[in-house]
C-alpha cells in the first residue's frame, strides 16, 4: 500500500549537529538511555513539518536548548514517489522545496503530514470526547472538508443576514400605527361637511396644490439630506481605499536582484493610486456640484411655495374645515408614502424570511451528511478494532451546548422561576421545530413534545415570539459526540473511567490504523505491561508492514525485536549533556546496543533468560 514517509534528517547545529538520521519505510525505533535526545529527534520533526504542539511552551524551551541557531532539513516522500525537503530555521517558517530545488509556497501542507503522539496527548485523547471525534473526522477528512466550508459559508451567511430580518421586523408595528392613521384621518375627513358648491372646485384645487407643494419640498429636502451624506461617506471610503492601496516599495528593493518582477507592481499600483484619486474626486466634484445645484433649488422652490401657498390661503382662510381637511390632506399623504415603504421592508422581509429557512433547510442537510460520514466510518473502524476490544459509539447530534447556550442567552434576567428546566426539556425539541411553535403560538406541542406545563409553555410563548435571538436559535445545528469504549471482562466501559494503562490499550490500535501519513510517537508502550504491549501494539506492527511508517522512541525491547521482519531501523542516540552522537543500523546491527540500552546487558538478559527456562 502506497503511504507517506520521512526518508531522512539533517541537523547543522545545536544538541543533535552534524547528525543524519535515515527512516526505515516501515518501523524505525530509536532507543538511548534518559537524557540522549530521543524526545528531542521527535520533536525536530514535528517542528520541521510544523505540526501543532500538544505543549507550545515547553517545546519552545526545548528548541532553544537544543536547536539554537541551527537549521532542521527533512527529505520527505509522498505516497505517489515525488520527493520534497522541508527546510526550518529556529525561530522561523518551514521551507519546501520540490525534487527540482524550486520552493512551494502554498499547499505543501496539502502534500505531507505526520500524525505525532506523545504518551501524555494518547491519555489525553481518552479523556476527552472532543478529541475522540476529531480522530474519527482525521480518517474522513477529505469527505468532510467540502461539507466544513460549506458549513462555514451557511453559518455566515445567516448570521450576517438577521440584522436585516431583524430591523424589517419593526416595520410590521409601525404599519399598523400607520394604518389606524390614515383610517382616523379618512373617517374625519368623512364627517366633515362639503365646502359651499361655488367654492368647491377652487377649494379642493388650493388643497391639491398645497398637498403637492408638500411633496416637492420632502423629495428636495431628502436629496440634499442624502447628497450631503454621501459626500462624507465617499471622502470616508477615499481614505479606506488609498489606505489599502498605500503598498511602499522601497528603492533599495527596486533595484535589488528581483527588481524586474516587482518594479512592475510597484508602477501598477501607482497609476492604480492616481486613477482612484482621480476617480474620487471626479465623484466628489459631482457630488459638491449636485448639492449646490439641489440647494439652490430648494430654496427656490420654497420661496415660490411661500407665495403659492398665499394665493392658496386667500382661498381657504374664511373656511375652518377646509382649513382642517388641507392639513388631514397632506397628513394623508406622508402616512401614504410612509405606508408604501413600510409595505416594501415588509415584503422584503418575507422574502428574507423564505430565504432563510431555505438556507436552514440546507445547513441542516450538511450537518446529516456530515453524521452519515461518520457513522459509516464508525462502522469501519469498529470492524477494524473488533479484535482488540475497542469501539467507537456515535451519539448522533448529541452535542446540544450551542442550542443551550442560546436559550440561555434568550432567557437571561427574565427572572422567570425554574429557568434552567424549562431550557433542559426546550433541549428535547429541535431547534427549528421550537421556532415554527413560536411564531404559530402553538402552546400544545410545547406541553406535549417538552412536558412543560401550561404556565411555562405560555410563557415561552410570549417571551420568545417577538426575542431578538428566536431567529439565531432557528438556525443553530447540534452536533455529534463520539464515546470510545474498552471492553474489560465483558463490560464496555468509555475510556474517561479506565486507568491510565487502559486508557493507552484502548487509544494505541486506534492510532495505529491504516493510514497514508507517517505516526510519530514517543514512548506509546508507556503504563502497558508486557503482555498487552505485545497482544495489542507489536501485533498492530507487524499488521502495519507496508502500510504505514512508524517512527517510535522506545524504551521497550519487545518493539525493537518482535516487531522487526528484518527490515526495522534502530537509531541509537548517546549523550553527554552538551551533545549527542547517533549510530544507526538494522536489529541485527545493533543487538549490542539493544541488549545494554534495552535489556540491562549480558548478564541481566542471560539471566532473566535462565529464570524463565526453569520448569
């Protein structure tokens, strides 16, 4: 089977200088006594690959000691043969570069990477369920990428869109206002009596005139209001804009080595800047020409309104109802035009509105194929660790804290009394079911489907129809947890309640599974006795061959010997505080060192040897 593997490292300076370490493609074991560097070789690995750190600060303190100032160069081969080194300074990024010397920048995280576990993040990972699903989505990671940036992109989409549910929501109590206006207005307007036959026509004239007067000066009032607001919002974007564009390129860079390809971006911007500038202020001038041009004109026009509205007064003065109608008139019409627009933002939140449960609908789509991923790769793994008393069990979107946490965010300082239970049973009913009760007023499904009583349904009801935050808890999903669990005499137990020992037994196959990266592990058979250590890790090796590198610091003979199928490698780190020397070799090569390193030497092995010949 085709997979990944470290073929070899090189370190210039610090604890491990002028050491080169060759990988076998299948196990390599690397043994010293306390002290000799075999934490700190693993450690250059993760660090030249710049695989997260289970403890920052501790490997910073170690790189210092150690790697200080020197370079780490890894020779790496992918799964399809191509070769790449990884280069890294301390103290500053990995370089990669193809079997051609050219450098990659992006992507070469995409080409190579290493799983890499020390005893401590193995105990950590049976404690934590987080973890644990985590280890389930490493095996499935291409099938879910996809999904997680859809994912991504739903989640934002909403969030970003409920600042304009939200504030067109408002519009529905202001239409009503509006509507028992104009309704008042029209029943006044009703009861007041017809004005004089002979005036008639010339009254209902004034009245229109005036009325439009009205509306002139609200349409120029709005333009010179907006023009005005425009111009500050422009010189605003200008600064923004020309802050970006504000890229300097030095001279001393123009007219160094790679001055040709950047004298080109540096002219391009340039004439990109002028062109904003020139933009800007073309629009600026339009703007500062357009308000004077409106300016002038509403004071124009008011002047003309002034004696307009004279001529128009003369017709009405000695008639107080007609008087009362021109004011109802114009009232009439900016609740009208007032009406018009709130009918707009009304029609535009429906239409928001559709298109969020739409996006809803979706987001939870992804989240059920997410869960079908895993529960097949659940399946997988399952059949996989049957014979080593491990499973996994998929809780499926039993991860409700988001949906707690909005409730509870929903229900804070409303001093209602038993809260929190009327949150826990909210819990039983999905997110966009609770929504759709809500807005129906539905009482009956909440003291059914949630059993609370009639008084707590009731009062979600009215606590949560016209909330703020109903629209974020409609679109909050639930995710999935993953327990795994040890079989101990017959009894699945989750790995949280087991001893240390149990907790490596049940997570060690785990890690071991197939898998095209590289495994990195530091003393895995760590708190293991012999006889597991041997059933459950040396079998995995050995299943492992040709399918997977493992790179391993050990202290245990029995990895080094009953693993090996005669093609294991055996790096022997010895050191004497300031630096270490490396030998390296094939078992057979380094028995010596195994026996004393590993065994206690000569004697101790010949005698246990004798020890356990006896009858």
């Amino acid at each position: 089977m085709a997979h990944h593997r470290i073929v070899s490292m090189e370190v210039d300076d610090g604890f491990l200088e002028g050491t080169k370490v060759t990988f076998a493609g299948h196990l390599t074991c690397v043994i010293g006594s306390r002290g000799s560097g075999k934490t700190t070789l693993l450690e250059f690995i993760r660090y030249a690959l710049n695989h997260p750190q289970g403890e920052p600060i501790p490997q910073k303190k170690m790189l210092e000691k150690n790697l200080k100032p020197g370079r780490l160069r890894l020779l790496v081969e992918d799964a399809a043969g191509g070769r790449f080194v990884v280069e890294r300074l301390f103290n500053d990024a990995p370089r990669v570069f193809d079997s051609n010397g050219r450098a990659i920048v992006d992507g070469w995280k995409d080409l190579f990477d290493v799983d890499y576990f020390t005893q401590t993040e193995i105990a950590a990972i049976a404690d934590d369920p987080l973890r644990q699903l985590q280890l389930v989505d490493s095996f499935v990671a291409q099938d879910l990428a996809d999904l997680a940036s859809r994912l991504q992109t739903l989640e934002r989409t909403l969030e970003h869109q409920i600042d304009g549910v939200k504030t067109s929501g408002k519009s529905g109590v202001e239409l009503a206002e509006v509507d028992g206006q104009i309704e008042a207005n029209a029943r006044r307007l009703g009861e007041l009596a017809p004005p004089d036959a002979a005036l008639d026509a010339a009254k209902r004239a004034a009245i229109a005139a005036q009325v439009r007067r009205q509306r002139e000066a609200t349409l120029l009032n709005t333009l010179v209001a907006r023009l005005r607001e425009s111009q500050l919002r422009i010189v605003e974007a200008k600064a923004f804009v020309l802050g970006k564009l504000d890229v300097p390129f030095d001279a001393d860079l123009l007219a160094d080595e790679n001055g040709p390809i950047l004298r080109p971006l540096a002219d391009g911007l340039a004439a990109l800047v002028t062109a904003t500038q020139t933009a800007f202020a073309d629009v600026e001038r339009g703007l500062r020409a357009q308000q004077a041009t409106a300016t002038a004109a509403q004071a124009q026009l008011a002047d003309v309104h002034l004696q307009q509205n004279v001529a128009g007064d003369a017709v009405l003065q000695r008639d107080g109802q007609a008087r009362e109608r021109l004011e109802l008139e114009k009232g009439q019409d900016v609740l009208r035009a007032r009406r018009d627009q709130l009918r707009s933002d009304l029609d535009s939140r429906t239409a928001m509105l559709a298109e969020r449960a739409r996006l809803v609908d979706e987001l939870v789509q992804v989240v059920d194929r997410r869960t079908a991923i895993r529960r097949r790769q659940v399946v997988r793994l399952n059949g996989d660790l049957e014979t080593f008393g491990v499973r996994f069990v998929l809780q499926e979107g039993a991860d409700v804290s988001a949906y707690q946490e909005r409730l509870e965010d929903a229900f804070k300082g409303s001093g209602k009394h038993g809260q929190r239970d009327i949150v826990l049973k909210l819990l039983t009913l999905e997110p966009r079911k609770l929504g759709k009760h809500v807005m129906a007023g539905a009482r009956a499904p909440l003291v059914k489907d949630c059993r609370l009583d009639d008084d707590q349904a009731s009062w979600v009801l009215t606590h949560l129809r016209d909330h703020d935050d109903l629209l974020t808890i409609q679109a909050t999903t639930s995710d999935d947890r993953v327990q795994v669990e040890f079989n101990v005499n017959g009894t699945w137990k989750p790995t949280q309640s087991l001893s240390t020992g149990q907790k490596c037994s049940a997570i060690l196959p785990i890690l071991m599974l197939q898998d095209e990266r590289p495994l990195v592990a530091d003393e895995p058979e760590s708190h293991l006795d012999q006889r597991t250590l041997v059933d459950r890790l040396v079998v995995q090796l050995q299943r492992m061959r040709g399918a997977r590198q493992l790179i391993v610091a050990t202290h245990n003979p029995n990895i080094v010997t009953l693993a090996d199928a005669g093609d294991t490698a055996v790096v022997v780190l010895t050191g004497d505080g300031a630096r270490a020397t490396v030998a390296q070799g094939s078992v057979d090569d380094m028995r010596r060192e195994i026996e004393t390193l590993l065994e206690g030497g000569k004697e101790a092995f010949r005698k246990r040897g004798e020890l356990y010949a006896k009858s």
